[in-house]
C-alpha cells in the first residue's frame, strides 16, 4: 500500500536537518520492524486474510478512493511505502549570529618610570608644578616635567610607579633579575594619576638628589622587565620607561645584552619598553636599545645629531619641560591606543576570523585595516590577533596606531561562532 505522510502534521517546525534524521531513523526501523499500522476510512476498501502466518496481509485491490499496496519485506514482513513530503513554507532558517561594530575604546596605561640619577643630570631644585625650572640643569627640568605631567589632566585614567636609577640605599648594585636588584622594585608603586601635588610621586621626585656615580642600564632594564611582569592588571596596558642621560658605566656595556633585555620582554609578554634620552646619550645606543623593544618608529623627538630621519627612542635634549612632556604624552597616546579587548557578543564567542577593523571618523572615508602574522610583518594599515587572558584582543601596528587620533575611531566589526 501507499501512504502519504506529511511531516508538518508529526514534526513541530523544525530545520531541515530534524526532518532528515526522523526519516533516516524510520527508514532504519522498518528494515527490521512491522510497518506501521494505517488506518484506512476509504469506503470500498477491503483487506483479504493472510496466509495464515500471521506476519504478513495480502492486500486486494480497492475501489475508488485509492488502493493500498504493500511490499513484501526481508523475512516475510511487509510494510507500507511511504512518500514525505517537504514543505518550504515550514522551514526555520539555521540559527545565525549577526554583526556587532563595536567602537573600540584604548586600555588605560600603567607605565614603571625608572630615572637616571646620576652626577652628570646637574644640581638639584625646589620642584616647580607650574611654571620653568628654578635651576639650569637636567635633573631640575626631569623632575619638574614629571611633577608636571604627574599633576596634569592629561594622564587622567592611567597610573604610574617610579624608581630612580641605582636608589641611594646601595653601594652596588645588582646587573640581573634578582631581587637584590633594587631596581625591580619601585620608589613609588603603582599610583592613580592626576596625581595630588602633595601625593607619593611628588614627594618621591622631591626627595631625591643626582648623587649616583654609575650609569647601569642593563640593571635598570632588567628591573623594568621584573616589575612590569609582575604588575600587569587585567584590562590595563603596562609598559616600562627609562630616562637616562648616559651611556652605560656599570653592569654590561654590550650593546647586543642591552637590547636583548627589552625585545625579549616584549617577545615574551608584549610589555614594550620606551627609552627616553638626554644630552649626553649616544642616539644610537638610545635606538640599539629601543628599536626591537615595541615601540614604534617616528620622526619626532630625535636626536638633531642621528643622521637617520626616524627612529625608535625619544631625546628631550636637556630636559626641556615642554619637549619632555610632549614625548611623554606622544609615549602614552602610542602605547594605549594599540590593543582592544573584543567583548563577547550577545549570540555567541567572537571568531576572529571574521574581525573587520577599521579607522572611523565622521569627515573621511574608513580606513580598512588588514591582519599580518607578527609584527615583522606589519605596516600603516595593519593589526595583529591574540588572545590575552581568555579574550579576543586586536593589537595594532605600531605605524597603525599613531593614525589613531582624537578625531579618530577605531570600529571593529564582529561575527559570532554560534551558539
């Protein structure tokens, strides 16, 4: 017999794939069971006795209304045909998660600041929170820039922790990474800026006098790596800063340990470390040490006397307080305008693979940014992925980022990987 079945009355609106395996389940069934019993209210039709079995009915033929037939099974059992039909009109489209644009908002900064000290920064000062140095001399204008900074409304949201170089309390100092350095630990932890004209900081930089008689940047460097590694926060970009106005005096001297000592750290962590130089720093040493230390490359803040156009560090010359807080704020705006934590969306987890990243404002055309693999690879208008601390993260180009301005958005555009 033939029986004609249409799924929609036995099966709840469903995707296609249920309709599937219900049939494919029956199918397998029938093989091995009596088909199902079908009821028939088509007058005119009769069933003949079997052959006396009991597994099987031979079936004569009806009158109008139709006839049932049925085929005859493995092992004598029969069961009826049966026809399915599909109906489109039922169908649920496949659940989908659909596009979020996020506009991305930069990491506030956690910054460990460690200052050169010694001798050769010149005769100490009354701090000034306003207006020039009282004295002519590199420490003074150092101090008083960072005082400045510290205190402005500019570094509101991030923190800052500070060291000075070879602190006062040592005779020697330890070159490595152990905790008899005292670099790897701060003078001042991690603080809440704007800072209060009589807060920590102030009073740190206040204390201090440039009496040191080295000048040991592979123990400075090493202190950077320890502190910033053990101080990260989740959510908060950290980086490391050293101020020096020397070439090193203590501790090693070859150029190729320095600069294996932050582009390691950054291999490692992504934690970048900028280098900050005054008169009497060889720029070249300044951008050995910071070339391969994640920060970006640019034209500002070099050395008038570095033959080459770029470079990786900045040199504020004698400390003059407006340079030195302009590279400060060129140092913060580059470090946390580089990563954004990608949240969740609300359909399912982020797949990065379909990220879309692009440059925004409201009077140009978007900026389409492109992924690479490393940084080795990157350029102007590229971004790399990862995942830090569970969450898709997108991390720009250094060259990338320093498009990124006040007038400037970064949107990125997300799909989901399903429920």
């Amino acid at each position: 017999m033939s029986t004609r079945f249409q799924l929609d009355s036995l099966l709840p609106s469903s995707r296609r794939c249920a309709r599937l395996t219900w049939l494919l389940l029956l199918a397998a069934c029938s093989s091995s069971e009596p088909g199902p019993s079908v009821d028939s209210d088509q007058t005119g039709g009769s069933q003949d006795s079997g052959d006396g079995d009991g597994d099987s009915h031979s079936g004569g033929d009806q009158g109008t209304g139709g006839a049932l037939s049925q085929d005859r099974g493995a092992g004598g059992r029969t069961f009826p045909e049966v026809e399915f039909l599909y109906d489109p009109s039922k169908d649920v489209e496949p659940s989908t998660c659909a596009e979020t644009t996020i506009s991305a908002q930069p990491l506030p900064l956690d910054m460990f600041i460690v200052l050169d000290r010694t001798g050769s920064m010149g005769e100490d000062c009354t701090l000034q929170l306003d207006g020039p140095p009282q004295v002519d001399s590199m420490w003074c204008k150092a101090v008083s820039a960072l005082a400045q900074y510290f205190t402005s409304a500019e570094a509101a949201g991030h923190r800052a922790a500070l060291q000075f170089m070879i602190p006062a309390a040592t005779q020697s100092t330890e070159c490595g990474t152990a905790s008899t350095n005292l670099h790897t630990q701060a003078e001042v932890d991690l603080t809440q800026l704007p800072e209060a004209s009589n807060g920590p900081l102030i009073l740190a930089l206040e204390a201090q006098v440039p009496d040191a008689t080295s000048t040991a940047l592979e123990s400075a460097l090493n202190g950077i790596v320890v502190y910033t590694a053990a101080h990260q926060t989740q959510g908060r970009e950290m980086i490391g800063i050293l101020i020096t106005d020397g070439d090193p005096s203590f501790c090693s001297d070859s150029l190729s340990t320095l600069s294996r000592i932050p582009r390691e750290h950054f291999e490692d962590t992504g934690i970048r470390t900028f280098i900050m130089g005054m008169t009497g720093a060889t720029a070249s040493t300044l951008e050995t040490m910071a070339a391969e230390a994640g920060a970006p490359e640019h034209s500002d803040y070099c050395d008038p006397a570095d033959a080459n156009e770029t470079c990786h560090y900045w040199s504020v010359a004698d400390g003059d307080p407006a340079a030195f807080v302009s590279a400060l704020g060129a140092i913060q705006n580059t470090a946390v305008g580089c990563e954004f934590t990608v949240p969740d969306t609300d359909s399912g987890v982020v797949d990065l693979d379909t990220v879309q990243v692009a440059i925004n404002d409201d009077s140009a055309p978007s900026i389409m940014l492109s992924p690479v693999d490393g940084t080795a690879n990157c350029g102007s208008e590229h971004y790399t992925t990862s995942q830090r601390d569970g969450k898709p993260t997108v991390v720009l180009c250094p060259s990338t980022c320093e498009r990124i301005t006040d007038t400037k958005r970064l949107d990125i555009t997300t799909e989901c990987q399903g429920n």
